[in-house]
C-alpha cells in the first residue's frame, strides 16, 4: 500500500470492526513508508493513528502525535479532540 488515503480508509474499517491493533499496524506501516521515501508522514494518518492510541489508552504515542497535527494546521478539529 502506497496511498495515504487508501491506507486511512482501510484502517477506518478495522476500527470500526474493533481491530484496533490491525488499524494500528496498518497506519504504522504507512506512516514508516512516507518517511522512507522521504516524505513527511499525512496530517491524516497521523491523527487517525492518535486516535487509535487514545483508544488503548497509549496516552504517551497519541498526544505528540496530536500536537504534531495541530502544529501542522491549528483548526484540525479531530486533534483538538484528542
């Protein structure tokens, strides 16, 4: 998988089946292949993959990820969420 959007979508559907690790690994994944190729990781997949931490209560990897987003863009509600 390559795109970020087909990543999110994918991962969204095992979030909402309760896979939660599966989603994980799935955001993880994509997340590591856009800094290999030297690219700076989707606001998206970022956010998205904070809100799976926040869900198991993995605090410590969810809220750096949040503040990266709102660094990013400051009106990013689902990071004002988390």
């Amino acid at each position: 998988m390559c795109d970020p959007g087909f990543e999110t979508t994918v991962a969204s559907i095992y979030q909402g089946q309760n896979k939660l690790d599966i989603a994980q690994s799935i955001l993880e994944k994509a997340i590591s292949q856009q800094t290999m190729a030297g690219q700076k990781p989707s606001v998206g997949v970022e956010t998205q993959l904070a809100g799976i931490y926040l869900a198991q209560n993995n605090i410590r990897q969810a809220f750096p990820l949040y503040r990266q987003g709102l660094s990013a863009n400051p009106a990013l509600t689902d990071a004002w969420k988390g």
